[in-house]
C-alpha cells in the first residue's frame, strides 16, 4: 500500500479476511492526519516497481526492497527506498509492478486533465536513482496513471463527473519518452477532472466506487468504441450529497475475484467482486 504522502509497506494477502458487501471493515493503514491511503497492488516480491511522479518522471526498485509491516504500521517514504530521489513538491502518484521488461509491450500514461500517451516498456528498464522523464507535463496538470498494453488494446478514461471515453489505442502512435502526449478526453464541464484510467480486459466489468461508498459494476462491452478526445459518455447516476462525485474505477472479473476498498480514514474491506451487483449505465448503484 502506498499513501498519499508517499508512506510505501508490504504485508501478506492473507492478513485480511473475507467480508461482506456493506460490512466496516478493519483498520488497514494508520494514518497521519490527511493521510489517507491511495494505492494498494498485490505483486510478487522479485517484481519491478516503477513510480511515476506527478510530475512525470519515473524511478524503480525491486519488491522486496520495500519493508515487510504490520497491518497497524504506517510504513517508510518511498523517497527513503532504494533508488528512489524525488525532488520538493514531487509526488509518487502511479505504481506498476512487471516481471520483466519485454518487447512489444508499451506504457499508456494519462492526466488528470485527460492528456494520455503511450511509450515502448523497454524504454523504462536502466532507470538511474535520480529518475528518468516519463512524459512532459504542462505546470497546471500531473501525471496520475499508468497502466501496460499490447500495442492494440482499447483505452478507457472516466471522470469525476461520471464520464467515461472508450477509444483504442491505435489512435496514439508510440512516442518516446521525453514527448507530452495528446487529448485523451475532453473534459466539458469545469471543475471535472479524470478518476481513473486503463487498458481493457477481455470480459471485464467497470467497479465504479463513489465519494460516499456508493458503487455497482458495469459490463465495460456497455461503451462502444469511440474516437479518441470526445467528451465521453454517462458511466454514472450521480445525486449531489448522497453520492458526491466519483472517487475510483476498476476493471473487476467475476470469477473467485476479490475486491479491497480503503476509506480515507484507513479502514479496509475485503469482499467478493460478485457481492456488487451489475447495473446499466445510468444507474445510481448501492452502499
């Protein structure tokens, strides 16, 4: 799990049990005041991690760098790991873990103002301590996602707002890495910003989680493919204070797949992805 002011730990799967659509949860992460938790990946211990900073630039190390912790411990700085010199004001937004960095993988990065590119996997294997440029970004943006791709697969973006855009990714031509990168979606109301992206399963459902823990799945086979940079599509019914705006998305599968939320005050719940029912696309969803 890795926090929103850089705290990074490892602990075992196991040390949270299975619960129930709904339930409380257990306390996964303490905290410090607005520190809220924002990553959790499940990876193997020989894997790369590679963190991608607000501000573009990207650095690695292995798993089994980070320090094992208990459920309770607040873990170390990422900037403390190994191989790891961010500067003032640079944040680690996005983590991916691989087992290797084979050919004819790429890298699909987006903003949080919708700019998305993708860049070839192998450009990212030497990454010196002091971090290499991953893409080019504008003063007023940041880098927030990353995800791997085959070179053929389609894109989703979603919003806060409760948009989503489906386009495929032969729509962006692989550039290098030092390059900015091109409209992703277009954002059309002001103050909207993009919640998450990635690269589509075959077979899977949209979770869709928002502000106030309210959430559903939807069959991501509901949003056609369009052109990349329209405005997208509804993805949800949102209802003012009840609902707030849309805090999360992720690719689920049905089968024995498992789903771990965290609030922001820390607390945990581990659930079966089947317990969250599937709805259209204009549905509100439940708790």
């Amino acid at each position: 799990t890795i926090s929103g002011r850089g705290y990074i730990k490892r602990q075992p799967v196991a040390s949270y049990r299975r619960q129930h659509r709904g339930g409380k949860g257990i306390i996964g992460h303490v905290t410090r005041e607005e520190d809220a938790v924002e990553h959790l990946l499940v990876a193997n211990t020989h894997d790369w991690a590679l963190f991608f900073t607000n501000r573009g630039r990207v650095f690695s190390s292995k798993v089994h760098h980070i320090p094992d912790a208990s459920r309770q411990a607040k873990g170390i700085p990422i900037i403390n790991l190994e191989g790891v010199q961010v500067e003032s004001g640079e944040v680690p937004m996005a983590t991916i873990t691989l087992a290797n960095f084979k050919p004819g993988t790429y890298l699909v990065m987006a903003t949080r103002k919708g700019v998305i590119k993708k860049t070839p996997l192998e450009q990212f294997e030497k990454v010196r301590s002091s971090g290499i440029i991953a893409i080019l970004i504008d003063e007023s943006d940041e880098l927030a996602w990353v995800d791997a791709s085959s070179g053929h697969d389609d894109v989703i973006i979603a919003t806060a707002q409760g948009k989503i855009a489906r386009f495929g990714e032969d729509e962006m031509r692989p550039t290098g890495r030092v390059a900015r990168g091109v409209i992703g979606i277009r954002l059309a109301r002001v103050g909207d910003y993009v919640v998450g992206m990635s690269v589509v399963q075959p077979d899977a459902d949209l979770l869709v989680l928002t502000e106030t823990g309210y959430g559903k799945r939807v069959r991501l086979s509901e949003f056609r493919s369009m052109h990349r940079g329209s405005q997208g599509v509804r993805l949800i019914s949102l209802e003012g204070r009840k609902t707030g705006a849309v805090a999360a998305v992720q690719q689920v599968r049905e089968t024995d797949e498992e789903l771990m939320l965290i609030s922001a005050g820390g607390q945990v719940i581990r659930t079966e992805t089947q317990s969250i029912n599937r709805y259209s696309p204009g549905a509100r969803g439940v708790i």
